[in-house]
C-alpha cells in the first residue's frame, strides 16, 4: 500500500480523508470535531442541525406556525441556531486541527439564508462551504462574502463546467477542491442525469479522468478532486494515489463514519447496517426533490414502491380506451379506468387499499385509510424544508408558495422521515423511516474491523483507514 500523504487543501496541509456530509442530525459537530482533531477535514451538516442545549443534549424541533410559510421562517431560524451550535461544537472538539466543512443543498428549505445566517456568527470557526444537491451557482459569492474555500459536490465534468463558466472563475481562488460524487453509489441523493441509466453503473475513474482535464483547461490542476461514493478500503484506490494524471486526489467517507461510537444515529440504526447484506440498499426516485436517492431497502422504501405499483391512469370523461367508469372519493366522482386497470382496482379495494389518491401525472394510487390519513396530515404539516418539494407542493419563491402542480401522494415527507430515522432507538420506528445509505454499506457485516460488533471511534477508524483499510 502506498503512503497516505497530507495534501494541501483549503489553503493548509490535511489528510486527504474527507467526512461526507449526512443531513438531518447525522454529520454533526461531534462527528466533525473528532474528524478534523484526527488530522482530515470534517464536515458538519447544516441541513436541520440539531440545536444542543446547556446539558448538551440535542433538543428536537417543534413548530408553532398555523402555515407553511410561518413553519419555513421557523426551520430557517432552527437551522441557523443548530448550525452555529453544531460548529462550535466541532471547534472546540478539532483543537483547531484539520478542517471543520459546513455541508448545505442547494435544494434545501432557506438554504442561503441558512448558512449565511451561520457564517455570519461563525467567522474564524468553519473553515469551508460543501455544496450539492442541485447546481448552486451562488457557492462562490458565499465563500467570498466570508472568505472561506468552497467545495462543489458534482457528478459529471460537464456540471463542474457550467458552474466554472457561470460563476466561479470570478473566484478561482477560494476553489478549496471539487467534490466528484458517484451517482450510482453514493448514500443520499444522487446526481444521475437523464442521459445516465440507473441500472448501469459507470467506472469513476474516466469520469474523473475527464474532470480533472477539464479543470487543466481552467488552470486547476492542482485543485484537489474528492472522490465519493462507494470508498471504502483506499488500498482498492491505491492506483489513484499519487497518479500524476489524476493529480491530486482526496477520498470522502460517507457511509463508514456512521458506525463510530461519535456518530449520533441510534444503536438499533447500528446494529442494522452490521446486518446489511448485498444489494440491501436502494436506488430509488421517490424523493421530494425529484433526484435519485440511495437507501436502505427497508418497509418504507417497500411501502413507497407498492404504492406506486398499485397506480392506474384515469381521465374525467371516456377517451380511448378509458370507458370504465370508476367513483373517487367520498362523493364516489366518476372518472374513467381501461377494464384492465378498472379489474385491478377493484381487486386493491377488496384487499384494503380503498382509498383512492390523485397524483399531478392523472393517475389513481390505492392507500389504506390510515395511509391516506398519515399522507394528508404530513401534506397539511409541511415546513418548506425544500425549496420546491413534489410531495406537499410547496416552493419558497414567491407569490404563491407553490410548485404549481398537485401535491403528489407518490413522494413522502423527507424532513419527518429523516428526523424519525435519526433520533430513534426503536427497531420499528426507524424500519418505517428513511435510512440514507451508500451502497457498499453491507461491507460492514464482512470487513474483519467490525468483527464481532466493533465500533470503533473516529479516531480508531481514521486510523484504520490510514492503512489502507
């Protein structure tokens, strides 16, 4: 294995181990302090930090506001208040080692607001902007406003080009490093565009071959890339260490951190990612945002997939071949199934689903009762915790608030799904919630590390990692 040495980043020398930012309470300032006290660059999630309290307990969120746009004013409040708490954490804890990173998506509920909100309080305390999630052109004038370097998360040279081009040539300087994030094997919400199959994964190292020329051509040849998704022993990437065509190279630990004794996921969320078998995680496009996600195939996901499943088309009056008439909703109005998609209609009311649910494509998804209660209430309860989200049809842009399409019963509530996952220790709970995952999170079940349910510390596993393993 050849050595792992320190690389300049972000204006100062670091280990080239990057923690990936996982939102919603996961990467946060304890996971982060200890990171970068271990000599890489930690990364603290800005997207709904949990807010810590005098004792240091982390201190759930609760919403007053009687409407969407008063509960999105409160989320941008908690999230500057949890992300200013969160990154003095991380400070004192580093001892001003390493890098403390401040992660945002641009696609997330009052994201400039947000971290503006904490740089303002943090100056001299976080040391760097990670961005994805959308393509966010503002990065730049953010990172200059505060004098920090900014970290671009891209999946494609074409993206880092239209970024380049647009906007952050006019401050090449404070470019920290890229970040390449594989879209088919990163945790969270992927990058995948419509030219990319979902099915069939691309090799990362042409794809990254082919920014870092790109980036030759802007004059960032030494502008470090880091590569995430599906990193998780470096001597499997040891041909991308010190290899004067890539130039320099970090790698970003996402999905690894999770299992360390600092990580604040609870510990039925642990013991289950030490149960993972192949193919456990899920590439799916449920998600509000619209994107690709990854996450663990549990009843959630499952539930989402047949809701979807059990979907038919319908028009409000006869069209081709919709002539059988079905009623909808309490008042029984007539709308128009094929006798295919009218036979299973009948046969998903006789098994329960009898609850009929439009969705903005004209279809007809069947729920149980209590699911079309559980889907109306989460519609009902929504924050703004997306800038635009399909499930509750909110936008933050004004003048009305909304996407301008239907609300669509298909997608989930992200924020509660994701706040549920994260701050439970109940085996059912979190079975019925959102678990975030890359896809090589099964290894935890066969690396020797982990043998007979070892967690380590960040420190321990930052130190594994520095061997290769």
């Amino acid at each position: 294995m050849k050595p792992i040495n320190a690389i300049r980043m972000g204006g100062v020398d670091v280990l080239p181990l990057v923690e990936g930012g996982k939102g919603v309470a996961v990467s946060n300032g304890n996971t982060a302090g200890h990171w970068a006290e271990a000599g890489g660059a930690g990364t603290v999630s800005m997207v709904n930090a949990d807010y810590i309290d005098e004792n240091g307990e982390a201190v759930r969120t609760e919403y007053t506001g009687r409407t969407r746009r008063e509960r999105h004013e409160e989320l941008v409040e908690f999230g500057i208040r949890g992300g200013l708490a969160q990154a003095r954490r991380a400070y004192d804890i580093s001892g001003g080692k390493g890098r403390i990173h401040a992660n945002i998506l641009w696609e997330m509920g009052g994201a400039e607001r947000v971290i503006n909100g904490v740089l303002e309080r943090a100056q001299g305390i976080v040391n760097g902007i990670t961005c994805g999630a959308g393509m966010p052109y503002r990065l730049s004038d953010i990172a200059q406003k505060f004098n920090v370097h900014y970290y671009p998360i891209i999946s494609s040279a074409r993206a880092f080009g239209a970024l380049w081009k647009r906007a952050y040539s006019k401050a090449g300087d404070l470019l920290g490093g890229v970040v390449y994030e594989d879209p088919w094997l990163a945790g969270g919400h992927n990058g995948l565009s419509n030219s990319e199959d979902p099915q069939k994964p691309e090799d990362p190292y042409p794809r990254v071959l082919a920014l870092r020329q790109l980036m030759r051509t802007f004059g960032l040849g030494d502008t470090p890339i880091i590569m995430a998704g599906g990193v998780w022993w470096l001597e499997e990437w040891e041909h991308w260490i010190d290899n004067p065509e890539l130039g320099p190279i970090a790698f970003q630990f996402g999905t690894r951190p999770l299992l360390t004794k600092e990580s604040p996921i609870g510990d039925a969320w642990k013991k289950r990612l030490l149960d993972l078998k192949p193919g456990d995680v899920f590439l799916n496009r449920f998600s509000p945002t619209g994107f690709y996600s990854s996450a663990v195939n549990n009843n959630f996901i499952k539930d989402l997939r047949m809701r979807s499943e059990r979907q038919a088309a319908f028009t409000t009056e006869v069209v081709g071949e919709h002539v059988a008439g079905f009623g909808v909703g309490p008042r029984k109005r007539l709308v128009y199934l094929t006798p295919h998609d009218h036979a299973s209609a009948v046969a998903w009311e006789a098994a329960g689903f009898t609850e009929a649910l439009r969705t903005p494509d004209n279809t007809l998804i069947f729920v149980t009762p209590e699911n079309a209660a559980e889907i109306l209430q989460d519609q009902t309860d929504c924050m703004g915790c997306l800038s635009t989200c399909r499930f509750s049809n909110w936008s933050q842009h004004e003048p009305d608030f909304t996407n301008g399409k239907k609300a669509d019963p298909r997608s989930f509530c992200i924020q509660k799904a994701l706040q549920e996952a994260a701050h439970t220790d109940d085996d059912e709970v979190l079975e019925n919630n959102l678990m975030f995952s890359g896809h090589n999170a099964y290894r935890f079940g066969s690396d020797p590390f982990y043998g007979n349910n070892f967690i380590p510390t960040v420190k321990q596993l930052v130190e594994r990692i520095m061997t290769g393993r």
